[in-house]
C-alpha cells in the first residue's frame, strides 16, 4: 500500500518511514505499469540469478561448476518466497551482488558506479550497510592504494545516490535538515524495535540460520466443531518452533564454507576476498543486537553459495579422482532440490505436555 501511495506522491516520512524508499518505488512503478506489485521484483530476481553467475564466473574456472550457486540461490525457500512478493529485500539483494561485481573489477571508472550501487543497496534497506568497509579491506588487501584513494569519491557517489532516492521528498518542500531528522527518527524506530524485541537474544539469527530452530514456544491444540461453532481446548504442551523456509544442507554448510573461504581467499585469492567476508560482515551485523528477522541476511545468501562453490571447486580440483568427486557434487545437488521442493518442516516440535 505504501508504495502505491508513494508512486502517487505521497511523501516519504508519512507512511512506512521507517525504510528508505527507493524499493517502495520499484514496487508502486511495478504495480504501475504491470499491474502487479510483485512482477518487477522477480525480474529482479531473475537479474541477480544472472549477477551470482558472473560473480562465481571469477572464482571457478568450469561453467558448469560457476551455476551452482546460481542454481542453490534459486532453489532457497526465502529467496523463493521473495521473489514472488512485493518485499524490498529482493531489491536490496540485487544491488548487493551488483556492489561486488563491480568491487571486484579491475577498471577503475567501476569505482564510481561501486558508489551508485552502494547508495542504491542503502537505499532499498539499511541492513546492505556491511558494503561500506568492504572496498577499504579489499584495497588494503591488494595493496591497491590507487583504488584506496578514490574510495573517498565512491562515498561521495554512494552518499549522494541515497539522497536522490529521497527527491520525491524535497520537492514537496522539506528541508536539507528534514532529510537529516528523518534519517535519525529512521534509526531511533530500529533501535526500539530490536531493543522491543528482545535485547537478551543477539544470537537469534544466527542460531536460527545454522539450526533451524526459532526458540522455544507453547502450543495450544483446539477442537473446533463447525456446526455448534464452538473451540475447544484439548490440550497444551511446550515444543520448539522451526523455520519452515530452513534448509540444513545449504545454510549451516555454506556459514562453514564462507569462514574457509575467506581463509583462503585472504591468502591467495585477494580478488573473491569480498565474497566472503560480506556474507560475514552481514550475519555479524544481523546478530549483533536486538532480536532482527532471520531473513535479514537474504542480501548476503548470494554471496554465501559462491563461497561455499569456491571451496567445493577447490576440493574438485584437489581430488585424484573427478568421476567420484562429480558425482559426489551432483549427488549434494540433487539432495539439495528435493529438500527444497519436496520437503517441509514443520512448525513446531512438541517436547512436552502441560497437564
């Protein structure tokens, strides 16, 4: 709804004020023109699919072995689910792996569209914030210092890219100073929203995303009986819920693979180190306080699957015999397709019963 309103003019501050609004955008022109909110943040999916295949392109060497972590992006249940709704985290998702293609670049003319892309990833969602030191630990690590130099400009861009997405904003008249106020009252409602939520649970994310367990619940079953329309209580027990959208063979496996990777990567592989050390950066910032949604860290999934290609490359490429270690990948892939196709968690495990 909001984004209807602000592809009509509303201003930003009004409604949902509390996200920048370049995504809201994308969803209103979406519903403009496709008459459907959704459709545009699947093209933009299907973009990122081709993105991720360009950026494993630069790790592996075989083009075959560079579409898995295309292939694992498209089989996830969140991005699944995302990408058939109207959410702006698709969007952000985007533009994060947009920001590490052009990181990753050996042109120096990509440093300022490194900075358009940043200011866009921020300003779709403040959680794609992780992208920001990512260039000074890559220069640093190359000992790329031309680069290091022209990162004060990428700031530059990136910062002035985020205000432009608020134009709609200042031609209705609000104030350089407005946009500021705004921008602290944006990270005040986060702030309380976490605090709110659960400020002894820093950890959640990242618990929820190596195991698939959300926490400890009560479950309440009831009897209903249609006819009389009368709910009956029969019966209540503690359980732990689950994550239905939680894939055991892919997140705990490539939270593993992204700290090897990045291992590796910062003793050889200088050019990928930003691969896995975003994904990184991002799980640290999405557990670092509050209680966040384990689906804040959508935006670094990309680049998860690439690191954890690059070291299942790097065990292919090590291995004696390539008809066992082939079919060992194409045995993880097709595991990896029927979990995400054809099984389904439940929403909860029942420990015990309250009598």
């Amino acid at each position: 709804m909001a984004a209807w309103y602000y592809i009509h003019g509303a201003s930003p501050d009004t409604m949902n004020f509390e996200h920048p609004p370049f995504a809201k955008y994308m969803i209103g022109f979406s519903e403009l023109v496709f008459m459907n909110p959704a459709l545009l943040g699947f093209i933009f999916s299907f973009f990122t699919l081709i993105l991720v295949y360009l950026a494993s392109r630069k790790l592996v060497s075989t083009s075959l072995v560079a579409i898995v972590p295309s292939l694992l992006l498209s089989l996830d249940k969140i991005y699944l689910q995302f990408s058939t709704v109207s959410m702006l985290d698709i969007y952000a998702t985007f533009f994060v792996v947009l920001s590490l293609i052009l990181l990753t670049s050996k042109k120096k003319w990509a440093i300022p569209l490194l900075g358009v892309a940043i200011g866009l990833a921020l300003s779709c969602k403040w959680i794609t914030a992780f992208l920001l030191p990512l260039p000074v630990l890559y220069y640093v690590a190359k000992r790329d210092y031309g680069g290091l130099k022209l990162y004060p400009l990428c700031l530059l861009v990136a910062a002035l890219t985020y205000t432009v997405s608020y134009a709609q904003f200042f031609y209705m008249g609000h104030s350089f100073n407005d946009f500021v106020d705004l921008q602290f009252r944006m990270l005040h409602f986060h702030q309380q929203r976490h605090l709110m939520a659960s400020s002894a649970r820093p950890l959640r994310v990242l618990l929820v995303f190596l195991t698939g367990v959300e926490g400890p619940t009560q479950i309440q079953t009831l009897l209903l009986n249609s006819e009389a329309r009368i709910v009956t209580p029969v019966g209540s027990g503690n359980g732990l819920s689950l994550l239905r959208d939680y894939n055991p063979l892919t997140w705990p496996v490539s939270f593993s693979a992204s700290i090897l990777a990045l291992y590796c990567t910062v003793r050889k592989d200088h050019d990928m180190m930003p691969l896995p050390l975003g994904f990184l950066f991002l799980l640290v910032s999405s557990v670092s306080v509050g209680d966040p949604f384990v689906w804040y860290v959508l935006p670094g999934l990309p680049l998860a699957f690439i690191s954890l290609t690059y070291v299942m490359n790097r065990m292919y490429v090590g291995s004696q015999n390539k008809f066992v270690a082939t079919a060992a990948m194409l045995l993880y892939l097709a595991s990896v397709a029927v979990w995400s196709l054809f099984i389904r968690l439940p929403p909860y495990i029942q420990t015990s019963t309250i009598s």
